[in-house]
C-alpha cells in the first residue's frame, strides 16, 4: 500500500503550518491552544521543541476552520484566501444580527462555549455554517448584537434532541459565569435573599442583556412574582410571525435556572421559581413565581 | 492523560477498531503497514494512546475514511447509488455476521441507528452490547452507516425491547429519533439540508431510500399541502420471521423517521397518518403526510 506523505514530512511542516494559522488568527498561546481544545502547558511544551500534536487537536482546528485535511498536510493552503475568510468573520457580523442590537456577544459566547463543552466540535462547527458566520466573530464579545441572533440560536437548537435540556444547564451555568466585578459586589451588598431579588432586574439589564425589562412584585418573606416584559422590537418581532413567537417562548428554558441560580454567585441557596405565565403564549408579561428557600434559617448568605 | 485526551482517545479508537475490521485486516497486518508494533495499535485500539497527527492521517488513508470521522461518531463511505443484495460493498462479512441476519441484508445502519439508539438509551450502554453479543453481532458494526444487515435483525430489537416494556403503544407515540438532526443521517443528511421545502425534503429523502434501506421500494404522490409515501414491499420480505403486532411497529418507526427528518427543515412536528399498511392485509404501506 502506498503512503502519499511520510510520517517525518507531516511531522516537519506540521509546526511551520500551525504557527501560520495562529498568526493569521492573531491569537495568543493560551487562546489558541483553547481552540484546539488543547490544555495551554501541553500546547507551549509541544511548541517549544515542535513535538508532535495530538490528531484530535488538529482536527478540531481544520474542523472549525473547514479546512481541507489534503491542502492542510501537504502545506497547499492558500494563506491569502485564509486570511481573508478570518478577518471577513473577524469584524463584521451579519446586518441582521446588529440592526436594534440590545445585547452583546458575551452571552452567546457563554452559550457556545457551553455547546462546545458539552457536546462534540462537529455540532459546533454545523451552528457557525447554520448561521453563516465565522468563529473568529466570538474574539470581540463587546460586539452588540441583537435578538436574531439568540433566536437563531433557539432555532438551531431546538432542531437537535434534548435542547430542552441543553438549555436548563446553560441557564445554570450562565448564572455563575464570570460578570464585571462590580455585578458580585452589588449583590453582596444586600443582606438578605429579598434584597438580593430586589437588585437582580437592575442587574442582568445593565450587566446581561437589555432585550427585556425585568422587575419583582409582591415581596414577602418567603415569596415574590418575578416579571419579565420584552421590549417593543420583540413586541414587533413576535407580533410578525408565530414560529418566531414559539422560539422566544423557550428563553424560559434558559431563564429560569438563571434566575435561581444567580443568588448562589454569592452564597445564597438557589431559589425555585415557577411559571405563571408567558408573554410568547399571549399573556402580558412572563412573570414567575420565586421561592426562597429556608428564609427562617437563612439570616445571611452561607460561605463560598 | 487529561479528560480531554482520554474523550478524544476513546473516540478515535472506536474509529480504528471498527475501520479496521471493515477492512478486514487483523491489528498484526495493520500495524506492520502502519509501521508501528502490534501493541501500540492494541493501546490505539483501546484508547489508552493519543494518536499523533501524522499517524492519524495516515491510518485515515490507508483505510479511506474521512479524519473527521471520530468527531463524527461513524464512518460513512461514498455513497453507493443503492443497495445491491448481491455485491458486499466491503470485503465479505468482515464483522463475522451470523447467518440468522446476513441473507438478504436489505437494510443498512443509516436506516438501523435511530431504534439502535433508541435500545441503547433506554437499556443502557452494558445491557444494549450484552444484547448485541448474544446475537453474535459486533457493535462495532454498528458505526459503519452503509453496513449491510437484514430485517431479522430490526424484527428481534423490537421484539425485545417490546419483552423488556421499552416500546409500547405508548411509547411509540413519545420517541423522538434524532434523524431530525441532519447529521444523523451521515452523507445523506447535506443533501436533506439543501431542501428548500418540506416537499423537497421528502422527494429527497424518498430518492435516497434505498441507501438506508430495499425492504420497501418507495415512491411519493403530492399535492399542494399532502404527500402520500408509498412502500411497496420487496418480494424477499416473506423470508423473515416476525409476529404481526412487531412488523406493524416497523411501520409505525418508519412513520416516525419520516416526521423526525421533516424536522431538519422545520422544528414543527407534523402528524403522519399511516393510511395502508401491508401488514395488515393491505398491498403496500401508505403514509399521508402534510408538506
């Protein structure tokens, strides 16, 4: 059987490759090594004596940058054309994901970062050609951004099996993602779990997403109504058509561990909330009932 | 190795076990061709190695399978226009296929993986390969989507799963096959994914059956809002050995494929009346569905 290239030759232009994609993708060590899903010591030990790399971890690379395995390995790639499909995806998104943006990319990164680790590069690789944009898009997280592209995302995911689920898990985990300092600091500053509800709406607006206004109602001990109101370009949005409508609708798959897990950020119990109602199904709002939980024995929030 | 590594290991060595019994070439073979000793593919084989990239692309070419087949979870060849019972589409029975399920091997595991998965979940991972071994099938035949095997084969999962009370009439209005998931269906799906209608989606989907199975040959009627999918059973049929009450469940899985793949277009479900069914007296089965 014959073997087209040698193992020495892959081996000895491996490197030179990889170094050239890095620089075109003008991205750091650690960042790169990241993107190959690589840890970062391994990647800097391999680099410093152009040792071998794992298989996966070039795959993962070709694969989110679909590149073709045959021009990859015999060093056949067109730099220029590379080049220029990164920075096309670097610094523009689509105009129908910024026209009224109220967001930022922060959270869809979040998102994809936990598409990424919890399932398999491939599926990542099929959301950036779903949505016809390039991964490099996710380097500038400032970006604003607006709800067509959740949306997109809902649609995406609620295509695969078990987005429900998905969905559960990234709202728990979005509630313990990292924020701005002053987001931890803002919630400490309250002393009891009624207080930590009571600056909650102010800051995921501020700090999370502006897409819909949030605020609490009824605070008692125990017990308060949570309501959310999308503002009126989701108004206009949902009004237009019913498949988006029902989409939106699933927000709540995200919101709610996300809104009964942020209280844990800093060392409250989780709180449990139930759904009253949903704007996306006709009501006038979505509103939530909250729980909280233990407030008898709960004077002050537990170490973290 | 870290936890990443060891992920990656296990799936790639799924890949090299089962590409090389598609082959048909022992580990001694392969790895004298590889250059490597027998032990390591072993260790390859068993995922307690992380291959290196040039090793790996070049196992990839000396078995012809893509290199992103361990991210995609199967190997998948070029696809043949369709089934022919009587050309082996790899050198003969390399997965050593009993006898029970290699004569008129009319469906292949692109069409088999959705109720295998479904077996595999409800079961577990331990008990679905306990059942695979007891019918002396290989389940790394079941990650080589154009594989060949016959009726008899879904005719006994469903069987069991129905022992087990895993697949009931219930049940069988609840599963979701994740052939809603484009690439579930392999090389398939891209083209599934090129519709730009419900309609189209199904013309192809029905043009391409017979590379997931010839049990039934298919063909569609449509009119502006309805398409009626027609099987009509192969002549070999009468072979296989099933309970009434089992076949008619392959019909209603088969309903079930249809509606699943519809949602590759659209994340609507719609509702398929299964119409005629030919195992129930009638001569083909029929399958109303909104387009």
């Amino acid at each position: 059987m014959q073997i087209s290239h040698s193992r020495v030759e892959r081996d000895l232009h491996l490197w030179p490759v990889i170094n050239k994609i890095q620089a075109l993708m003008r991205m750091d060590n650690p960042a790169f090594a990241q993107f190959m899903e690589m840890p970062v010591k391994e990647f800097l030990k391999a680099k410093s004596v152009a040792a071998t790399l794992p298989a996966f971890a070039v795959c993962i690379l070709l694969e989110k940058l679909e590149l073709d395995p045959d021009l990859f390995l015999s060093d056949r790639l067109d730099y220029h054309v590379l080049s220029q499909a990164l920075r096309s995806g670097q610094d523009t998104l689509p105009k129908r994901y910024t026209d009224d943006a109220f967001g930022t990319l922060s959270t869809p990164k979040a998102f994809l970062d936990s598409l990424l680790a919890s399932s398999d590069p491939a599926l990542v690789t099929e959301f950036f050609r779903a949505l016809q944009i390039s991964p490099r898009i996710l380097l500038n997280t400032d970006q604003p951004v607006n709800m067509f592209f959740s949306l997109d995302i809902l649609k995406f995911l609620n295509k695969r099996a078990k987005a429900e689920k998905f969905m559960f898990d990234f709202g728990k985990k979005g509630a313990r993602a990292a924020r701005p300092k002053v987001f931890d600091l803002a919630l400490r500053e309250a002393k009891t779990i009624q207080s930590v509800y009571e600056i909650i709406p102010y800051l995921i607006e501020t700090y999370v997403e502006k897409n819909f206004k949030y605020s609490i109602s009824d605070l008692q001990a125990d017990t308060c109504i949570f309501s959310v109101v999308p503002r009126e370009h989701l108004k206009e949005l949902a009004a237009k058509n019913d498949d988006d409508r029902r989409h939106l609708s699933l927000l709540c798959s995200v919101r709610i561990p996300y809104i009964e897990e942020v209280p844990v950020r800093v060392g409250w119990l989780p709180t449990k909330l139930t759904k009253l109602s949903c704007f996306f199904e006709g009501a006038s709002a979505c509103r939530y009932r909250v729980d909280f939980m233990q407030p008898s024995l709960l004077q002050s929030p537990l170490e973290v | 190795m870290n936890s990443t590594e060891k992920k990656y290991a296990a799936q790639i060595s799924q890949i090299m076990r089962t590409a090389r019994k598609l082959k048909g070439i022992t580990q001694i073979e392969a790895s004298k061709t590889l250059g490597i000793t027998q032990g390591t593919l072993s260790k390859l084989e068993k995922g307690d190695l992380v291959i290196s990239t040039p090793l790996w692309f070049e196992f990839c070419e000396l078995m012809k399978i893509s290199s992103r087949s361990f991210l995609l979870g199967y190997i998948d060849t070029p696809l043949p226009e369709s089934i022919d019972l009587n050309e082996e589409l790899y050198p003969d029975n390399t997965f050593g296929l009993p006898k029970r399920y290699s004569y008129s091997k009319g469906s292949t595991v692109r069409s088999l993986r959705g109720l295998s998965k479904y077996a595999h979940d409800a079961w577990g991972a331990k008990k679905f390969e306990a059942y695979l071994e007891t019918k002396k099938v290989d389940s790394d035949f079941l990650f080589v989507l154009p594989n060949q095997i016959n009726l008899q084969f879904t005719y006994d999962l469903i069987t069991t799963l129905r022992e087990t009370g895993d697949l009931n009439k219930e049940s069988l209005k609840t599963i979701e096959f994740p052939y809603s998931d484009a690439a579930f269906h392999g090389q398939v799906g891209s083209l599934l994914e090129e519709s730009k209608s419900p309609k189209e989606l199904l013309k192809q989907l029905i043009r391409d059956m017979d590379r997931y199975q010839i049990n039934f040959n298919y063909s569609m009627e449509s009119s502006d809002s309805e398409a009626m999918v027609i099987g009509k059973p192969a002549p070999f049929l009468a072979a296989f050995d099933a309970a009434r009450e089992i076949s008619q469940s392959l019909c209603e899985l088969k309903g079930l494929f249809f509606e699943a793949s519809l949602r590759i277009f659209s994340p609507q479900k719609v509702k398929i009346k299964h119409t005629h069914c030919f195992y129930k007296g009638d001569s083909d089965c029929r399958y109303l569905i909104p387009v």
